[in-house]
C-alpha cells in the first residue's frame, strides 16, 4: 500500500493541485484512483522536435514530481515515431520531417532539463519508453481497425482544424492522424493519469476515448493553467523570447524574472513558486507599494527552485550589487583580441557569435544600448581604438571586457 493515511495526504494533494490545476476529467476519478492504493502509471509525452522546456512546461513536472514522492510512476514517453509526422498543435502549416538522429539528441536534451524536476535516479519511480516500439511495426490492419472506431466528423472539429479550413489551407491526412497515435500511446502504457496544458486536452482525451473502448479504465486528465509570459502577453513562448526556460543559467533566470509586469507578480508567485499561500497573499496586499521587493523575493524563489539557497542568495546579491549601486560585475567574460579598430557592430556580433541577429545589434547601438567604459556608443559602424581592459556594457545585463593580445 502506498503511503495515505487517513485520506491526509490526498487533501494535500488536492490543495497543492488546486493552485496550478484549471480542469480535471475527471476529480472523482482522481480521488478513486489515489483511494486504490495501488501505484499509478503517470503519462508524460513529449513531442522532441525541439528540446526546449519553460516554467510553464514545469507546472505539470512539478506535479508529477509530488506524485513520484508518493510513490507513483511517471511514464516519460518520448515520441520519436510521432514526431517524425509533427503535432499539428498551434500549427497554421505543414512540420518539417527531422531525422532520427536530431530526435534522439533532442530526446535527451529533453531528458536533462527535466531531470530539474523528475526523479531520474529510482526505476521505480520513472519508466523510460519511446512510441516506436508499438508503431514501427504495427500492422496495417491494426492501424485501420484503430481508424474505424473514429469518425472523421470527432476529427475536424478540433480547434486547429478549423481554424485552417476557415483560413483555406490544407489539413494533411498524417496530421488528422496525430491526436489518434496519441490517444493510443495512452492504451499502450495503461496510462492512469496525464497532466498537460489545455493545448493537449483534445488528444488526451482520445486517450480516453481508446483506452475505454480497448477495455481499459480510462486515464484522469488534468490540464494546468497557463500565464502570459513575462513580457506580460502572450503566453511563455521561445520565438518570442518571452520565457523563462529551465535551460537558462541562474543569473538569466534571475535577470529575466526581474523583467516581469507587477501585474504578474502574484500570479508567477502562485504559479511558479512553492511558497505557501497564506505568503502570496500577504505578497499581493504589498505588491501595489512594494513592487521591486515582491519581483526580487519571485526571481529568489524561482531560482531557489531550480538550483537551491545557496545559488539563489548568490545571484540576489549580484543583481543588487549590479543595479541597485549600478556597478559593472568583476565576474565577466573577457574575449581576447588582436590589436586594432574595431566598430560596435562588429565587436558584438564576436562576442554573441550569432546568437543575436545583425538587425538587432544595429537597433541595441541605436537605442543606447551598448557603452565602453560608460560612454554610450549609438553608431554601429563608427571606428574604435580598442584598448585592453576595455569594459562594454550591452543592454542591461550584459558586460565583457577586451584584452588586446600582446599586453
């Protein structure tokens, strides 16, 4: 028997879940399942076609982590065979195919963000498996017998769908297919429970939907709540660089939760942090007078999280340090030069070596986004002498200094 006692730790359980859970198919079930006393096989698919994962991908880990410390199973289904075909989710046109290889380093990509929050290190505790090994020699027989139990009519309704029929675009068939090979995913791992964004409601329930007419007990799905990014609008999202990811360093984490809009600041509390309630609370009644306070304690906490006290409390120091006495830091990276001239823009796109674009570079100087020695150099192509020691400050939380080879 697992560990309940008395019905204490599923009130527990329930409260945690209420502070980031929006919908449950359903909360009887739920509670049934965690009444059984058995250990529940948790579903957690992913589509690798990139291997990227934010704080808004965590909600749901975080919850799997708190069934994992009860003594459940997280299934960490990697979709290679699916995602050679894309999910159409948000989509408005055709995914590219990318090759094996790119999956599988994508899967582990995936694997070492996520050990942040999962228990990687029980086998008990975590189960390992690809959708290939059911799909890469399914017959054709048992895919169309799968294909007569639905109706094209359940198909197109879903929200996507739509959406590109009213836009005249194309529907390829291998796409209408997806939320059917994820549905079945979830009868092949006798999956009890799924945790997900609402994006993937419609598949999940598939899920349901086979696993009942498979003669399985259908798995519970919970779809968590989603926020605005931190630039305060669309959801955390990487092309719009507005996200917090659990890839980033402490310092970017930090940095980037300072960037957040006071009007989230409660919100990212409840969400993204596991302080207790009754603190993010007495956080919103002082949010109002107190905003760089309550955004320094979000990003302390945040970063907490991910990489413990002690990093925590370092980088809280260095960005008051930094910006509160608005001193350059001493720990900052040196890139080493041979002696010459040098305009901003070239000296940049060294230094970023192509993570930012040469359009962005132009707009940075432009603005006054790039000094040397605290003189704001706004023209991208203008001559500089460089010296060595020389310190560049670009934007608001980047700094390097030049030494000149041969000093």
């Amino acid at each position: 028997m697992l560990q309940q006692e008395a019905g204490h730790t599923e009130r527990e359980l329930l409260a945690s879940f209420e502070r980031t859970s929006e919908e449950w198919f359903s909360l009887e079930e739920f509670q049934r399942l965690m009444r059984s006393g058995r250990q529940l096989r948790i579903k957690y698919g992913v589509d690798v076609t990139a291997p990227f994962l934010h704080l808004g991908h965590a909600v749901n880990l975080w919850m799997m982590r708190k069934m994992q410390d009860l003594g459940h199973k997280v299934i960490f289904l990697i979709g290679d065979f699916t995602t050679t075909i894309g999910d159409p989710t948000g989509r408005n046109k055709l995914r590219p195919i990318i090759p094996p290889e790119e999956i599988e380093a994508n899967a582990q990509a995936f694997i070492a963000q996520a050990r942040m929050v999962l228990r990687f290190d029980d086998q008990h505790l975590l189960e390992i498996r690809r959708n290939s090994e059911w799909y890469k020699d399914m017959p054709v027989q048992e895919l169309l017998r799968l294909l007569s139990m639905i109706t094209h009519s359940r198909l197109i309704v879903r929200d996507m769908f739509q959406l590109r029929l009213k836009q005249g675009l194309d529907i390829h068939m291998h796409e209408l297919l997806y939320p059917v090979l994820q549905g079945y995913d979830s009868f092949a791992l006798d999956s009890d429970l799924t945790i997900i964004g609402s994006d993937q409601l419609f598949n999940e329930l598939m899920g349901r939907f086979y696993q009942e007419h498979l003669g399985q007990s259908p798995q519970v799905v919970i779809t968590t709540k989603i926020t605005p990014g931190i630039d305060g609008k669309a959801k955390q999202s990487k092309s719009l660089g507005n996200y917090i990811g659990l890839g980033h360093s402490p310092r970017d984490k930090f940095g980037r939760a300072m960037k957040l809009p006071d009007s989230l600041i409660v919100t990212y509390f409840e969400i993204y942090t596991d302080i207790p309630m009754i603190d993010v609370e007495e956080i919103g009644q002082r949010v109002e007078q107190e905003p760089m306070q309550c955004k320094l304690r979000l990003a302390y906490e945040i970063v907490k999280r991910y990489h413990g006290k002690e990093v925590a409390e370092q980088e809280f120091f260095w960005f008051q340090e930094t910006f509160s006495a608005r001193q350059t830091p001493e720990d900052i990276p040196e890139m080493t030069l041979e002696r010459g001239i040098q305009t901003p823009l070239e000296l940049l796109k060294l230094f970023f070596n192509g993570q930012k674009s040469n359009r962005e570079l132009r707009r940075l100087c432009e603005q006054g986004g790039v000094s040397r020695n605290e003189e704001v150099l706004r023209q991208p192509e203008q001559m500089l002498e460089l010296c060595d020691g020389d310190v560049f400050h670009v934007g608001k939380r980047t700094w390097f200094r030049v030494r000149v080879s041969g000093n």
